[in-house]
C-alpha cells in the first residue's frame, strides 16, 4: 500500500509545486540565505487523531533531500493541545516552501482521520466495519482514504477501476435490477475481468430481486428504515455482505450497526470535516 501512496506522493508534489512555486518562492529567496539551515517543531493545537506524518516526511525530503526529522508521535496518535509531533531539520528556504503544503495535507487527514475513529469508536465492540465512499476531493483522494485507514475505519474502494458498484441510475439506465446483474456479469465474462460486484437497493421488492438473480459479492441498503435494514439482513441471510448507507451520523451509526449490517459507508468522514489545527514554529 504505502508504495503506491509514495509513488502518487512524488507526482502530487511536483504538482504542488508548479502550482504555488512556479519560478520560484521569492518571499523565502528574497530574505533567507541559500545554505542556512534551521529547525521548526509540528505543534499539534486541538485534540484528535494526528495522520500524515509519513506524507509530510516525504514532502520535506522531496523539498530537501539531506532533511532530518526526529519523530515523536506516529500516524494514528491519539493527541492532544500542546503536543509535538516532530522536530525537522533542513535547509531553511526549503523549509519555508514546504511548509504550507504539509500543513495543509496534515490538517485534512488529521481531520478525516478524528472523524473517522468517533465513527469506530461509536461502533464499539460491533463487528460491523465503518467504510468511506467516493465523495473525497479530486486528486487527493489517496489522501484522504489513506487517513480513514489511519482512523481505524476502511476503505470501500479506490475509484470506479477496481469494484462494479451498480448504482440507482446504472440500474435505472439498464432497465432495472436483474438486467443491470445480468449485463454486468456478461461484461466481466467477456472481458476476463475478475471485480466483485456492489447492487445498491432502494427497497426490500429490490433485494429480493437481486437474491434472485445472484452471482453478485455485497448488497448496499441505502436510505433503509432499522427495520427495513434487519429484515433485509434476514432475507440476505449470509448468502451476500451486507452495507447501510445513506443518513448515517454518529448519533445513527451505532444503531445501524446493530442491525446486523457488515458494513457501514458514511460520505462524512471525507466531504464534512473541519481541519485540525496544526502548526509549524520555529525552533531557535
């Protein structure tokens, strides 16, 4: 996994840079000498999860590759004011270039990664597991799913390429439940495709009919009642897992849990979170 986020890392960065660099960061050049060196700490301001340390480390040495960081708090920390998640020292322009970039992609997973262990932490003991969903923000999404992971929550899956997920409109545009199954499994047939196959449903008359046709691996209840949920989880009896989704907050989630739900997806842990806060400070 984390290969992969490094490679995606080394491409966000230089587009980072081109972005908020371009020629050059003339506030830094025009004021701090080319080989100075200095310390900054990562100063944690409100309480949470802390995430992105590992980006934030591969940031500063794409920014200064001689960079030392003395570590003391890891991803998935539970934190609070007055904490200090690291010490880094480099080169002080560089320093001052990546600055806001780490803090801004810290602030957001540390954010994502706090509202997501409230939703496991709200789950308790339950062996349903808490899902993100696609709602995440274009080109940083590795991000974001990254820090739910942190969370101690899972994600449901990368972009549209690796899961069919058959949707309210795929099925409406295909001409209905069985259809869109039906035409489905014929397309990763013919394309030698092995992907696991997601039917969203919209009431118990759909999950019936996605029973009845089958060959499909989870069936997404969205926007159930509890009691639709359960008795969709009786009909559903193990043969398929099983994920509730649609107006799931911390307040519900505990109780759509205990409807006997595999999964639960909530869009909120990625499109409603409020940045932690963090800080750079000097050292001196």
């Amino acid at each position: 996994m984390f290969k992969v986020i490094v490679m995606t890392i080394e491409q966000f960065v230089k587009l980072c840079k081109e972005e908020d660099i371009k020629d050059g960061d003339h506030s830094a050049l025009a004021c701090i000498p080319e080989n100075e060196v200095d310390k900054a700490k990562l100063l944690v301001k409100a309480d949470g999860i802390i995430a992105g340390i590992e980006v934030a480390k591969a940031l500063f040495k794409e920014f200064d590759p001689n960079v030392e960081i003395e570590q003391l708090l890891n991803d998935g920390d539970r934190v609070k004011y007055g904490d200090i998640a690291f010490y880094v020292v480099c080169n002080s322009r560089a320093l001052l270039s990546a600055e806001r970039l780490v803090l801004n992609v810290m602030q957001r997973m540390s954010a994502i990664a706090t509202k997501t262990r409230d939703f496991v932490d709200a789950v308790g003991e339950l062996s349903t597991k808490v899902l993100d969903t696609r709602k995440t923000t274009p080109l940083i999404r590795f991000l974001e799913k990254q820090a739910v992971k942190i969370g101690g929550g899972e994600n449901h899956r990368m972009g549209l390429y690796d899961m069919i997920m058959l949707k309210d409109n795929h099925i409406d545009f295909a001409g209905g439940v069985k259809q869109a199954i039906q035409k489905t499994k014929a397309y990763l047939k013919a394309n030698d495709l092995n992907l696991k196959i997601e039917v969203e449903t919209r009431n118990l008359n759909e999950v019936r009919m996605v029973l009845e046709e089958g060959g499909i691996h989870r069936i997404m209840l969205d926007n159930f009642s509890y009691d639709e949920i359960r008795e969709a989880v009786k009909l559903i009896d193990g043969k398929y897992e099983t994920e509730a989704s649609g107006g799931i907050n911390l307040d519900t989630v505990r109780v759509f849990a205990e409807c006997g739900v595999d999964y639960v997806s909530v869009g909120a842990l990625t499109h409603s979170v409020y940045n932690m806060d963090l800080s750079l400070k000097a050292v001196k």
